[in-house]
C-alpha cells in the first residue's frame, strides 16, 4: 500500500512534467495550477499521512504533509484542513532534508509577524492559524524549486463513547460553507485575504479564509495515509471502520488498522468504532495526569444503558436544511432521519416542522396535536423536500425558539443540517440569547459537516448532537438520539468536590441514556470521594466516586486546557468583555502551549534560503470536497501571481528529489513478523 502511495505521487509528478513541455496545463486534469496573469504553470503536490495513537480515552495524532514545488520557481504554499472537534493542537516541526525547526506559541499577530518578517528575508517559515474550532490553515513560505518539505502538526483529542460504543473520528474533507452579508474584499495579498472561493462580507469578514478551492472525488491528485495504534487496555468484540476499507492487524496488546492506497477515500471522514468483549455497565472512570504542581483529571460518569422513565408530553419542532448544499446523498438522509422522528411522536405529544434555504417555511402556524392526520401530513411535506437555495440559519431557528410554550410540555428542537454556514458565530449568539428552556438536539448529515458547530448548538441548547454521514446510519443514530429524547436520565446534577478544584464544564448539563457525563479538573491535589447529586425521575438520585482510583494518562492536562480556553471564549461579551476574554486565552494558550483563536504556532529555520533577489510566488493548494453525492467538477485553486527567479542548484535538487521518489519504489519491500490474534 505504501509502494503504491509513492508510485501515484511519482507517476503525478512524471505526468505533470510532460504536461507543462506538450500543452497547456489542463485544470480537468490536475487540481493544482498557478496563474501567473499569462500562462498556467503545474504547482505543488502535497501527501498527507495521519498517525494516531488511541490509549483508553484519549489519543495523540501526529498530521505529517509533504509539499513538493515542483515549480522553477520560489513558492509560498498555503492549504485549509479540518481537525476533529475539540482538539488541543500542541506541536508543530518542520522537516527540511536532515534538518527538523520546532515551532512555538506565539500570539497570533506576533507569531503572523514573526513568520512575514523570515518569509521576507528568505528563510523557511512555517505558520499554523486556527480559522474556525475545527479548521486551521498551513503556511509555508521560501520552498525551493523542486523542494521537498514536512510539516508536523501534532495535537490531542478525547475518544467519543456512547452506548457501550467508542468513536474515534478524523474529518478529512471540507464542505463549502454559505456565506451571508454584503462584500468586503480584502486586499489582495494582505492577511486577510485567504485567497479562497467566497470574497470578505460584513457578516463573515474572514469568508476568504475559510472557503479554500477543493478538488472533487474525480479530480484529487493529493494521496493520503491513516494509521491507528488502538491500545484498548481491554479485548475487543468488534473493531470496524463506518467510511473506509481498513487492514487491521493485532500484536501484543495493540490493534494496528491501515487505511492506504485505493482505499483511503479523503472525500469520507473516518471514523473508527469499537466495543469491548464484556460490556458490563461502567458507572464511572478517571484519567489523571499531574503537570507542574498541579493534578489535572479528566473523569467520565456513564448512565445505566436501560432506563425507564415516566412518559413526558413532549413538544418537538422538526428543522430541516433544503439549501443547495444538502442535495443528492444528503437530502436523503436528511428526509429519513424526520420520518423516523415523526415516528417517535406519540399520540399526547405536539410537533411542527420548518424546512429552510434563502428563507424559512412553517408546515403549521405552531405545533398541533400528533395525530394520525397530522402526522400523514408532515410525512408528505417531507417526501417533497428537495435542496436547492442559500443556507439562511437564523430565519428558522428564530421561528422555533418564537413559538408560544404550550404549558405542560418540554420543548425540544431537533436541527437537522450539515452546518455549512460562514456566520457560525452569530447563530450562536442568538440561540445562547432565545433557547429559553426549551432544549435544541442537532443532527448533523453528510461528510465534511461543520460538526463543531453544531456541537456548540446543542451545548448551548442544553441538548445533544449525533452524525449521519451515510444513509445506512440514519436508523441506528436516530433510534440513540429518540432514546435521547424521551428518556433524559438525570436532571439538576451537581459536583461536590472534597476540596478547592477547579472543574468544567461549570454548568453541569442533563444527562441522556447512553450518553456519559465527561468533567475535567484541575487541583493542587485530587483525593478523597467526590459525591454527586441529582434527580433521577423526580427522585433524589446521587453516587460517590472514590478519586483516589484513576489511571495516568498524557494528554489529560492539554484536555484540561482546552475546555478551559473554550469557557473563555463563551464568556466573551457574556459577563466578561471581549478584551479580557482574549487576554484570558491567551495566558492559557501560553502555559499549556496550545494552539487557539488568538495564538498561533510559529516555525522559523535560522538560515536563509532564498536570496533576496529571487522573488517568491504564493500557491494555495486545494482541499478535499466533501463526497456527498453532489454532482459537479471541482473547484481550481487560486494563485497570486509574482515575478519569480530560478537558481540551477535547486533544480538539481529538484531532480534529486524526484530520484529519490523513483529510488523508494524501486527499494524491496521488508515484510515484519507479527504475532496476531484472530481477525475480528
């Protein structure tokens, strides 16, 4: 698989070679251009290899991409990815031949200059932002005419369990979000120009940031690679990928799954589940790593999987996404994961449903009774769905949170849609100002969704969220968030905790079936019992959770420090002012040398590279287009042009390089003895 990797990326480079000498360079062809105002040039080639290493409830992954300039020209590259939600991204290196440049935090204007000024006197420099919670761009400027370069970015994340199930998720592609407002176009080449697809607007200012040029499933040229070293601590009855072929293989107390060659789609976000052999009810585990003078612990509280609670008259308002971002495979789900709400409504329940695009329609003036002419109603108003239009967000949840409370009944809002807008941040802010006490669940459809997002959402709401990124999904996520809906487990928690700690979330959220309760905290030192309370269907409910026993694990700290620059940034404008909130995140950003929304990593070699007489070409590389189903081609990137000069020993180093590629075909391939269990 990885003979085949490098062969693709030789045979490309090949290709592009002879392209450039015979014809016109072909966008239908490659995804990868510069346009100089005169003529089109091949750019860069980029191969991405994951490796995460998973250790019970947390996991450390390493992203390494390669970027070739296979240019005669000096080249500044810059490429938009997505990260799983919640990440603390910690490390950055880049490698250049024998030599490897650590990067540091800096703060993000310092570190943008820091990066300018070694971009400007020929040096190679690395720039790591974070544009969104789950998206971040790379820079690279002063790669050489047929350069090869590695940049490392290293971070941490926590494994997802719900329902006895563990979920490790890795977003690989990139939707293109709606980006409301008026324009306001950036200059072109400042920093606020992303040279992506959407110009600037009053609503989404940094718009051209965050819509990078993407190659469809039928265009991309850029391989990608993702291993796992799964260490369970416990024996598995299942291991199996949701999006992807995978090689999974056993030795000595690791699961080790491959995704490589034809198999790894970059167009379907992975995702890796598993279940333990002996799935007894797990009341409570803790994860504790010690970090200065300070214990940081990350403790996850599960409710039983059964549970039967008396029947609540519910009042369920359906939202679905019709925008043109939801057509073909999405839609799809989309419609079926409401005919399976509309099937959980019982006869004493209330619903309406708001279907939306450029603008929102209601099916009913408000809720009406679930009855069996209703509900045959709403079931053709949703086979008649179809995508097309803008993606208008605050038109229908305006609409839903609106409605007049009928007395008696908990409202709930059930968001289906792939997040796919520029004006995230506004969303929120209205839903965090109107929710009152209703409660908002999303359902988040498709590959590439903005799933962050609607993580937030549903945070704020007071709810939970779920994907369906495949139709075969939509039942077995529905049925987890029905059972969500009609049988919350515990209400009005609270943590008693033996001394001074520190802990978040601050706000202790309901508790659903199948879905545990994650707290992390931070102490001088984290002993005794931690008792905590709540009402279990309307009866006292409470369990003490000894601290003493736990289990060290890396990473816990990092983890820590993420939700609490996140608490930062929620309390901006809300009970603190935006300034003090920056400074807030950036003091936490320093000390646990995170990446966040006003830090950035900053990698500079020491020795400069390019003369100065030889002027640098900025070249975008283009991401990976969601594949939901949609049909059309793919996006070209964009450029900016630059007057350029060449120098005869990097071309020589070019062609080394792509000796090199020829040489690690042609190198036999050395097979390792494994002891395996047997193949799940």
């Amino acid at each position: 698989m990885i003979v085949f990797r490098y062969l693709f990326l030789t045979l490309f480079l090949l290709a592009g070679q002879g392209a450039s000498l015979a014809q016109d360079f072909d966008p239908e062809q490659a995804r990868l251009w510069l346009d100089t105002g005169q003529e089109r040039l091949s750019t860069m080639a980029m191969v991405t290899d994951i490796d995460i290493e998973v250790t019970g409830m947390l996991a450390y992954t390493v992203v390494r991409q390669q970027f070739l300039n296979d240019s005669a020209h000096w080249a500044e590259g810059r490429y938009v990815f997505p990260l799983p939600d919640d990440v603390a991204v910690e490390s950055l290196r880049v490698v250049v031949g024998n030599r490897m440049i650590e990067g540091e935090i800096q703060e993000r204007h310092q570190a943008r200059m820091t990066y300018e000024t070694a971009r400007a006197e020929g040096r190679i420099a690395s720039l790591v932002e974070q544009e969104r919670a789950n998206l971040f761009s790379t820079s690279i400027a002063n790669i050489a005419p047929g350069e090869v370069l590695e940049v490392q970015i290293g971070f941490r994340q926590r494994v997802q369990y719900a329902h006895g199930e563990f979920r490790l998720r890795f977003p690989l592609s990139i939707a293109p979000p709606y980006v409301p407002g008026d324009p306001r176009p950036a200059e072109l080449g400042s920093t606020r120009d992303g040279g992506g697809q959407a110009e600037n607007t009053n609503q989404v200012p940094d718009a051209s940031r965050i819509t990078p040029e993407l190659a469809g499933p039928l265009e991309s040229t850029n391989p990608v690679s993702l291993r796992v070293a799964l260490n369970a601590g416990i024996p598995l009855a299942m291991l199996e990928s949701s999006h992807h072929l995978i090689d999974k293989r056993y030795d000595r107390g690791t699961w080790n799954v491959l995704v490589d060659g034809p198999n790894a789609n970059p167009h379907k976000d992975f995702e890796l589940v598993w279940q333990p052999v002996v799935r007894e009810h797990v009341e409570s585990v803790m994860f504790l790593q010690r970090l200065g003078d300070q214990d940081h612990a990350l403790l996850m509280l599960t409710p039983p999987e059964q549970f039967t609670a008396s029947r609540t008259q519910r009042e369920v308002t359906l939202i679905i996404d019709t925008s043109g971002s939801m057509q073909g495979e999405s839609i799809e789900q989309a419609r079926e994961a409401l005919l399976f709400a509309l099937d959980s409504l019982s006869s004493q329940d209330r619903f309406n449903l708001i279907e939306f695009n450029t603008s929102a329609t209601a099916l009913f003036p408000s809720p009406v009774d679930a009855t069996a002419a209703n509900l045959r109603e709403a079931r053709g108003f949703v086979s008649r769905l179809r995508a097309d239009g803008g993606t208008e967000m605050l038109q229908p949840l305006n609409l839903a949170m609106q409605q007049v409370m009928t007395p008696g009944y908990l409202q709930q809002i059930v968001f289906v849609t792939d997040g796919q807008v520029g004006n995230t941040a506004e969303i929120i802010d209205q839903v965090r100002e109107k929710i009152g006490e209703s409660r908002l669940f999303t359902v988040g459809i498709g590959h590439g969704v903005n799933s962050q997002f609607l993580t937030d959402l549903a945070r704020f709401g007071r709810g939970s969220d779920v994907l369906i990124a495949d139709l075969w999904q939509v039942q077995i996520r529905m049925s987890d968030l029905v059972a969500q809906l009609t049988s919350p487990v515990l209400h009005n928690i609270e943590l008693h905790w033996p001394n001074d700690v520190e802990f978040l979330p601050g706000q202790i959220p309901d508790l659903y079936t199948g879905q545990p309760l994650l707290v992390a905290a931070r102490g001088h030192r984290l002993r005794g019992d931690l008792l905590v309370t709540g009402l279990s269907d309307g009866q006292a409910w409470q369990q003490v959770i000894p601290l003493e026993t736990f289990q060290t694990a890396p990473g816990v700290a990092a983890y820590w420090g993420r939700q609490a620059i996140q608490r930062e940034l929620d309390r901006a404008g809300h009970g603190i002012s935006h300034d003090e909130a920056r400074q807030r995140v950036i003091d936490l950003a320093i000390e646990y040398q995170l990446l966040s929304p006003y830090t950035s990593l900053v990698a500079i070699d020491k020795t400069p590279e390019r003369s100065r007489d030889a002027a640098l070409r900025r070249q975008d590389v283009p991401s990976f287009l969601a594949d939901n189903g949609q049909h059309g081609g793919a996006l070209m990137a964009r450029a900016m042009p630059a007057t350029d000069a060449g120098a005869v020993s990097r071309l020589i180093r070019g062609l080394l390089a792509l000796a090199l590629v020829v040489l690690m075909i042609l190198h036999p391939i050395v097979s390792r003895d494994t002891s395996t269990e047997s193949w799940i």
